[in-house]
C-alpha cells in the first residue's frame, strides 16, 4: 500500500498520522507543494492508495491562488472517482476536499478559532469513532477559514465556533478542519512560526503538553480507523 502526503509548508507534517500510516504498513512518498516549481508525480491517483492534503497558509478562495491549487484539485477529483482510493485531507487539505465536493470555501465569519478545546462526535456509531468512549475529544485548532457541509457527505465532529470540524464523504473521502495529528514538537514549532498561536494563547506551557497528550490517544485511533475504513 502507498501513501502521498501532500505538504503545503514545511512545518506542518502528518506527524502522529505517520505513525499510523507506518503501523498499516503504507509507504510514504511526500511532495512538498510549497516547493517552488515542484511537479506533482504523473497519475498519482492511479499510484498512490491514499492521499492525504495537510494544512498551511494558503486560502483555496484566494483569486490569485486558483493556479497554484488547480492541480490538488484535479488529483482529488479523479482519486474520489477511482474505486478503493481514499482521500484525507487536514486543516487546508480539508478545505480543497470540500471545494472539490461542491462546497464553498470562505473566511470564517467567527474569526480565527485557536488553542486546544472539545469538539462533539455527532455520530458516536460511526466506525471512525470505533474505540472512542466518550461524546466529546480534545483537539487544537488553527483556522480562520471555513465551508459548508459537501452534499452527500456527513458531518462527524463538530465546535461551538464552526461546526464543521470533520465530515465524510462515501466512507472514502474525510475532511479534518481541526489538527489531531499535531505532536508536541510540532506545537514547540508552531508557537515560533504561526505567531496567532502565542499572540491568543500565550507563552507555550506544561499545561499545553498535557494538552496534547491527552488528544494524542484519541487521534491514533481515528487515525487508524480512517486507514482502515473500507
């Protein structure tokens, strides 16, 4: 099985996901879209098992981003029309998911939603939430942008600032707006890098680590659960 993990800055890794892609035995390839003339592989869709789309700074609204985002566009659309192929995306990856459902992508009209905080499983029998006891779990977030729901797809998890935080589209296309899949050395990062994150939540903290590892345990298992969903 083999996996592409698609990087739109550098910082923003599948950091826990890897973990999981490497217990399901995947081989990873990386393209690092950020990477200035940087072509994707060829059919990628008709290569790879799942691709997965992180996050980054970038806005899939944005006029002067439409040729910069038109190939992902493309590999998404045609990996959704290919028997057995999966598609996750995450944070910016799960906007470009939605656009090429049909949603419109914007800015959040609630501003930028950071930190860590709960967000509701909204269907506790669904098999992404296999192994998952309680109706609320942690996870962080850094966002402004938001979307509507894709037709035909179902809203998972949601917040009290957007309610889109995951959605699924015929169990072979998942949308993550929030991160489950950041590490604690990939918050030490962030908190250098995306300067809302101390600008809102301040100085990064033990508190912070207790934070994330507490998410942390519940992410290994959706994570695997979207790998194996079938």
């Amino acid at each position: 099985m083999r996996s592409l993990i698609i990087r739109f800055m550098d910082c923003e890794g599948p950091g826990i996901l890897e973990d999981s892609l490497r217990k399901a035995n995947y081989k990873i390839t990386y393209h690092d879209a950020y990477k200035k003339g940087l072509q994707l592989v060829p059919e990628s869709q008709q290569i790879f098992d799942i691709i997965i789309l992180m996050g980054g700074p970038k806005s899939v609204y944005d006029p002067k981003e439409q040729e910069f985002f038109k190939p992902y566009l493309n590999l998404v659309e045609n990996s959704l029309a290919i028997s057995g192929k999966k598609v996750l995306g995450i944070c910016l990856g799960s906007q470009i998911l939605a656009k090429v459902l049909g949603s419109t992508v914007e800015k959040g009209d609630k501003g930028l939603e950071v930190g860590f905080s709960k967000v509701s499983i909204l269907n506790s029998a669904h098999p992404i939430f296999q192994g998952i006891t309680t109706s609320h779990i942690s996870t962080f977030h850094l966002h402004g942008d938001t979307f509507n729901l894709p037709s035909g797809a179902e809203r998972l998890l949601s917040s009290e600032k957007y309610e889109n935080q995951m959605f699924s589209y015929e169990n072979k296309g998942f949308g993550i707006q929030c991160h489950f899949e950041v590490t604690y050395p990939m918050l030490e990062v962030w908190w250098n890098v995306h300067k809302e994150i101390p600008a809102t939540l301040g100085k990064i903290s033990n508190e912070i680590k207790m934070k994330q590892k507490e998410m942390e345990a519940n992410a290994r298992i959706l994570f695997n659960n979207i790998i194996k969903a079938n």
